[in-house]
C-alpha cells in the first residue's frame, strides 16, 4: 500500500479543518456546511447522539452561545478517509470556566463528515473559577 499523497491527505483533513475554524468562531453558519445530512454523531465508542445534520445543528446552537468556548488542537493524524485529532476544548461550565481533552475520529466521506466519535476527559476546573 502507498502512502496518501500530501493532496488527498490536504482534502481529507479539510471539512475536518473547517469544521473546527467555524466551531472556534461559534459560527453555527459556517459550521454545518461540512457535515453530511446523514451524518452520525457518537459519544465513544457506541453512543449515537446525533443521526442527522439538523440534529448536531441543534446540538451545537446552545454550545455556541458559550463565550469561553474554544478548541484548541494538539495533534492531528490522516490515515486513509480518517482524521483524527487531539484537542483540548475549553468550554464555560455551569460551575464555571474549565477545559477537558478530547479524541475526535472524523470519517470523511465526499468531502463531509459521514461520522464522527468523541472521547470525553474528565472536566477541569481552571484556577480563575476556583
């Protein structure tokens, strides 16, 4: 098996890029363009949250009106139609201002995201909410 060329690695990984960009401007808009209608949204490994694009639309409206909201990326990996990033998310918690770590597994399907699966860490609480 070949290596994915640098171009179809860059196509892979670009909703996953964008999606991102537009979760970290709350820009619900820009947001949803790069999900499938018939995507699939799961708590790891097997929890369906969302089967359709309205249904993470509805999701993510309240997440957006968070101020703190922000997903920083660590690492990202592509294997085949496959992203994978690691990210810590800052959110703004109903105990205040925190962070957790999160596993993203993108499945990328004609330039959307067909499926997606999120590993959650535990929440931490940051010192200036403490």
């Amino acid at each position: 098996m070949f290596p994915l060329s640098n171009e179809v690695q860059s196509n892979i990984e670009f909703p996953v890029q964008m999606q991102l960009a537009a979760y970290n401007a709350r820009d619900i808009d820009a947001f949803m363009p790069w999900w499938a209608d018939d995507c699939q949204y799961y708590a790891f490994p097997s929890t369906l949250l969302a089967s359709s694009a309205a249904e993470i639309r509805e999701r993510h409206i309240e997440r957006f009106k968070e101020p703190d909201l922000h997903g920083k990326l660590l690492t990202r990996i592509v294997v085949g139609n496959m992203v994978i990033d690691h990210e810590t998310v800052t959110r703004t918690f109903p105990e205040g201002k925190g962070e957790i770590d999160v596993v993203c597994i993108y499945e990328v399907e004609h330039g959307k995201i067909a499926k997606a699966w999120f590993k959650l860490s535990e929440r931490r609480l940051l010192a200036e909410s403490l």
